[in-house]
C-alpha cells in the first residue's frame, strides 16, 4: 500500500506553519505533523513514534486529508449539547451567592458556588455578569453621622460653585507624619523590560509634617512644613496664608474637624482677624476638601517612590515640588450631580 502523499507548495507551507506554531492548539500540529510525515514516505511505524499516537490516528487523517485536503483536518464534532437555563436557575444562584459560603470563607467564586450547586461554573460566570455582581470586589465607605451633614456639605459645595465676590477660598489641610525614609541599598533605574528597583531595607531619618493650601480659584499651592501638627502651627499657617493676600481681602478657609483646629488659640486668632472665615467639613467627609485630592498626587509623586537623606532633604524636595506645580496649577473642577449615591447604612426595604 503507497502510504505517501502528494502536497502541493501551498499545502506544505500550510502544514509546516501549524506544525510549529506556538500559539494554536497541539492537536492541530499533531496532525500537520502526520501529514508532513507521510508526504516524506515515512512508514505508519515511524509516524506513531514520532507523533506519539495510534495507527488508527494516522489511518483516520490520513482518510480525512486524501479526501478533503487541508478543510478535513479540522475538528467537527456536535459538542455538548446546551444544559437549560431557566430563570429558576438564576434565581438559585443568586440567591446562594448573597450567603456565605459554609467554609468560613468571606466570598465566593465561581468554581466554589457551582460545586455548591452542581452547575457549571461558567453558568455562575454568566449570571453575575448578567446581573453586575462581583463577589471578589470589595469596596470601602465612611458615612458621615454629623446631624448637621447637609448644611455644612451646601455651605462648602456654595463655596467651590458660587464662591464670594472678592474673597478668596482656601482648602486647608495637614499631611502629618511623612517619613523621611533612606534606603539602605542602591536604587535600580529602570530599563526597557524591568521596573526601577528598591531595596527592602531602609533607615529612618525621622518625621515631617506638611501644611497646605489650595486656592480654589487659582489651583496654587501655599505649603509650609513643621516638625509637628500643633494648634501653635496651624495659627501660624493662617497668618502666612492672610500674610499671601491682600490687605482686608476676605479670606474663606475650609478645614476638617481636627482638634488643632477649634483651640481656644484658633478662636482668638478669628475674632483679631475677622476677615479669616474658618469652614469646617461634616464628620467623615474629607472627599469634601479638595486639598486631599492634591494631598493624593503628592504622595503618588514625591513621598512614596522618595529616598530622602535627612529631614531637610525631606523638607527642600517637598517645597522644590511646590514651587514647580505653582508655575503650571491646575483647578479642581469638582461636583456633586448624584446625591442619591450617599451612603447609608440603612439596608433598602425590598418587597417580595
């Protein structure tokens, strides 16, 4: 029996891509393979030792290439037939995934539930996302339980959408204990294929603290540094930020409920200076001050990823940043469209 095959210089270039290629199934470059084989005059004996498989494998695509060439070493099978899905189904396992798994775990996943249930775990798959709902996700909330929430929050929104002619609207806040941390090891730049590199030990060179307020006008930065967050120093962050404006120009500070913030010392320096209006956010509500969104970005680009020698190091790379962010600034365009979405604890009534 002439066991070789005949293939055309399209065919074999065909067959010679599946056969090597990486990234398609290995099936499909077992039966290249054969093929290639047989077109060499290689007997059935060899092709099973090379290929690793049966006679009846080489027999069977032998027939299916003789026949259709390349179309019939394609697969063609019916496959499993579709399991019912019915909105009793769905129901189950959404139910099911509201409740905690009796393992102790704190969520499910979807091979978990579906051996719970004995479906398939791609079924669970397809009805969470039907549905929005991702048991791995886990968000985290601060409601406010200040009972004058609402007025304090539309005093501060006034500010920001219709601030006061001819007045001036500061966001102020500290950012207290910033580490001034040394690494031990060398710092490793980055390079094309590797990300920059830190040690895992460093020294520690002691603690900042760093006032800042943002003009929400404006989007400029007035930053001071101290070695601590006193009531003594917020004070005087307020004479150097009343110190920055023009004489008798009305000042609108907006601060959280730190306790540095209602000292008697803080009451004294209001009712000198009664062109300095102090605001204070709901309880919980720093989203409220926009100086924590600038916080953020100083933290992303400065503090985390810093090496700093010393607490002066600190303090000079700090103020460096300032002065280069205030030559470009950049106003925070801030809403609030949805007051729906507040947070409450109060779970929703549902109706069966």
């Amino acid at each position: 029996m002439n066991n070789t095959i005949v293939l055309t210089k399209r065919e074999r270039m065909e067959l010679t891509r599946q056969a090597r290629s990486r990234t398609g199934r290995a099936e499909t470059a077992r039966r290249a393979r054969v093929i290639l084989l047989l077109a060499k005059g290689a007997t059935w004996e060899t092709v099973c030792q090379a290929v690793g498989c049966s006679r009846g494998f080489v027999a069977n695509w032998r027939q299916r290439f003789t026949a259709e060439r390349l179309a019939g070493l394609y697969s063609r099978h019916r496959g499993q037939a579709p399991l019912p899905h019915t909105p009793q189904t769905e129901a189950r396992i959404l139910k099911a995934t509201r409740r905690a798994p009796a393992d102790g775990s704190t969520h499910w996943s979807t091979r978990k539930l579906a051996t719970q249930l004995g479906v398939s775990h791609m079924r669970v798959a397809r009805v969470w996302a039907k549905h929005g709902i991702k048991p791995h996700r886990l968000e985290r909330y601060m409601a406010s339980n200040d009972p004058e929430f609402e007025r304090k929050a539309a005093d501060i929104i006034g500010l920001y959408l219709n601030p006061p002619q001819h007045a001036a609207v500061f966001c102020v806040d500290e950012k207290t204990a910033i580490q001034a941390l040394d690494r031990k090891d060398p710092v490793l730049p980055l390079s094309p294929g590797r990300a920059e590199r830190h040690g895992f030990e460093y020294d520690r060179h002691g603690t900042l603290s760093l006032y800042a307020a943002l003009n929400t006008q404006t989007g400029e930065v007035l930053g001071k540094t101290a070695a601590r967050h006193t009531s003594e120093q917020f004070v005087a962050f307020l004479t150097d930020l009343m110190a920055n404006q023009p004489t008798g120009k009305a000042i609108h500070v907006i601060a959280d409920n730190l306790s540095a913030h209602k000292t008697k010392r803080v009451t004294e320096f209001l009712q000198t200076h009664s062109q300095v209006h102090l605001h204070f956010t709901p309880t919980y509500s720093s989203w409220l001050n926009q100086v924590e969104l600038w916080f953020a970005k100083i933290e992303r680009d400065v503090i985390a990823r810093g090496v700093f020698t010393s607490v002066n190091d600190l303090d000079k790379k700090l103020m460096r940043y300032i002065r280069h962010y205030n030559k470009a600034p950049k106003i925070v365009k801030w809403k609030y469209c949805d007051p729906s979405r507040r947070i409450s604890t109060q779970l929703p009534v549902t109706s069966h």
